[in-house]
C-alpha cells in the first residue's frame, strides 16, 4: 500500500507499472490501440501521458460549448498535440439537445433552472457512446479515466464515464494522480483547475462532494485501506464522526457502480 504522500522513487514505479498495465491490457484484448476522452482536466491528461508512448493512442475531445470552457478544450487539445495524439474534436450540444427532446416525458422538470442528475448524465453517457464508437472502428480499448476517489464514493456515471473498458488510475487516489501528473509533466495551469466533471456550468467537484480531496482521501485511505472503525477514523483526523459514518454508507451505496450486473445462481 503506498502512502497518500509519493516521493519520486515511488512515483517512477507506479509509471512503469500503470504503463505495462495499459499495454498489457491492449494487448490481451487483442486491440490496436486505445481511445481516450481528453476534458482538459488532471486525470485524463494523466492517463494519456501513460498511454501515449506504449500502445497507439487516439483522444476524442467533446465538449458541450455552453458548459464546457474555452480553455478546457484549449488544454484538452495542448495535451493531444504534445504528445502527438491523433484527435478529433466533436461538439455534443446537438447529441445532448436530441436525447432531451426524445427524453422529455421522462426527465424532472428544472427547478430554477437547475438540470436534474437525469438530464446531466445524458452527457457522459454520449461520450461513452462515441469513444465506443472510435473503439468499435478502430479495435481499440477504451481508457477510463476514473481514480480511486471516485471508484470509491460512486462520483461517476453508470454506463457513462463509467463505461470503459480499464481504469488505468483507478488504484490511485485523487490526490496521488495530482503527484502523478507533475511527475509526468503536465502542465500546472491544469493541475491547479478546480476540478469538475462538467455535470452543468459552474460545477465542481469538491463542492459538490461537499469535502476536499485532500480530507477526502485521508478518510478513505484509514476506512477503507487501513479498515480503521468510523469513530477511530474520526478521533484520528478531527472530524465529527456523522461526517465519517456518511461517508462510510456512501461508499457501500456506490457498491452496485463498482460491478458488473448481478446473475442469480440457478441450481
């Protein structure tokens, strides 16, 4: 188990591991190559400067222009051409517009003006959909870009940014990936962006969480990690117990998103 905080021996073997896992992966399957969906954000960047020298690599950048900003895309695409990806960029606004008209009667209604968890998750759910469509033409594998954090706690959609064939960071928690991602070089300006998963303008993770990362992390890493009870959890890192116990149920709720679908055994 590494610790929260790596120093460069340990961030120099987790690249050579999480690189061979890719290829590995790639390569077990068969596949051609990988497709990655570059946000402009932290995690994604990450995972294509892993992938980038192993296997042949393709990124799809999608943004939704009234959510997602110019600058992401602008990072997003930075990204691609530093490290020689093919990419192409394909804007989701008229996908999202056509799967709210067919969706309508089944969508809550907005309430000051506020879209509904429904309605957001339209959107990864699409870019699944066309990194599976790259996938399908081009025999690759697609790379998720989900880190432990987010496996942990549910913050992903089901069948939307969910939907991937590996989750090269997966094993790392979101604060080891922003380590990571100076290890590898990506640049500060996207290390230092609030990070968001572009669920609505304006969103962020961390306020939507309701909890830094950082305190984040240290929880899940005594929970779940260490297996430390909730009331010991809290004595060690000051904080009220009901924020520890919630978590901890959080956790367990998101179990169903971490699997794959239940099959009854049939005797």
């Amino acid at each position: 188990m590494y610790p929260l905080s790596l120093n460069e021996q340990a961030l120099a073997q987790i690249t050579r591991q999480l690189k061979n896992f890719i290829k590995g992966s790639v390569l077990s399957a068969k596949g051609k190559g990988a497709v990655v969906a570059l946000s402009g954000g932290v995690d994604s960047s990450v995972v294509a400067a892993l992938a980038h020298d192993v296997v042949n690599t393709k990124a799809l950048i999608l943004p939704e222009t009234a959510v997602t900003s110019a600058q992401d895309v602008l990072d997003a695409t930075y990204i691609a051409e530093a490290y020689g990806l093919p990419f192409t960029v394909i804007e989701i606004n008229d996908l999202i517009d056509c799967f709210r008209e067919a969706a309508r009667a089944m969508l809550p209604a907005r309430i000051n003006g506020q879209v509904s968890i429904a309605e957001a998750n339209l959107k990864p759910r699409i870019r699944m959909t066309l990194n599976y469509v790259t996938s399908n033409a081009d025999l690759r594998l697609v790379l998720g870009t989900g880190n432990k954090t987010e496996l942990l706690m549910g913050y992903f959609t089901k069948y939307g940014d969910g939907g991937v064939d590996a989750l090269p960071i997966g094993s790392l928690y979101k604060t080891q990936v922003f380590q990571l991602a100076r290890h590898v070089g990506i640049p500060d300006r996207i290390i230092s962006k609030a990070p968001s998963a572009g669920l609505w303008l304006g969103q962020t993770d961390e306020e939507e969480l309701g909890i830094s990362y950082d305190l984040l992390d240290r929880i899940l890493l005594e929970l779940i990690d260490k297996e430390k009870a909730v009331k010991e959890t809290a004595k060690l890192l000051g904080v009220e117990p009901q924020r520890i116990q919630e978590i901890f149920d959080q956790v367990h709720r998101a179990k169903h998103k971490r699997h794959t679908p239940p099959v009854p055994t049939i005797m």
